[in-house]
C-alpha cells in the first residue's frame, strides 16, 4: 500500500480527510501529510485502514494497477 493507494480508497470511500482519519484513529493532518507524501505511510496506519475498511491484497493490486494506467503504463 502506498500514498496513491490511500488516498484512492479514501476518494473512493466518500470520506473527507477529516472523516477518513477518525475512522482510522489518527488526525486529519496525519492523513493530508501521507497523502502529500510528505510524511511515510506506517506500518501501523496501513494496518489500521487494511482492518478497518477491510481491504483486501486484490483490491490494492486493483488501485495500484490504475495507477500504471495513468502514468501511461510506467511501472512504479
């Protein structure tokens, strides 16, 4: 999981930073920070997400593989 992939699920979630960071644990200044990559997605955030939206490995794999689609098929 990576900072594209947060931020994707929480877009497509319908959640606000604000929202998505409550239901997480953590402030919403945390959740802009990652998304900004200015601060590294932990082990412990990503564990926090995985569990509480119940996301699974495929699911990832699907977000991520969209994310070479708009980087014009550039594997990153």
């Amino acid at each position: 999981m990576d900072v594209f992939v947060v931020k994707a699920l929480r877009q497509n979630l319908g959640l606000s930073q604000s929202d998505f960071a409550r239901e997480v644990g953590v402030k919403q200044q945390t959740i802009s920070k990652v998304e900004a990559g200015v601060m590294p997605l932990s082990d412990r955030l990503k564990n926090r997400i995985i569990y509480r939206f119940n996301v699974k490995q495929d699911e990832i794999d699907a977000i991520k593989a969209l994310k070479n689609i708009r980087n014009g098929g550039v594997n990153q």
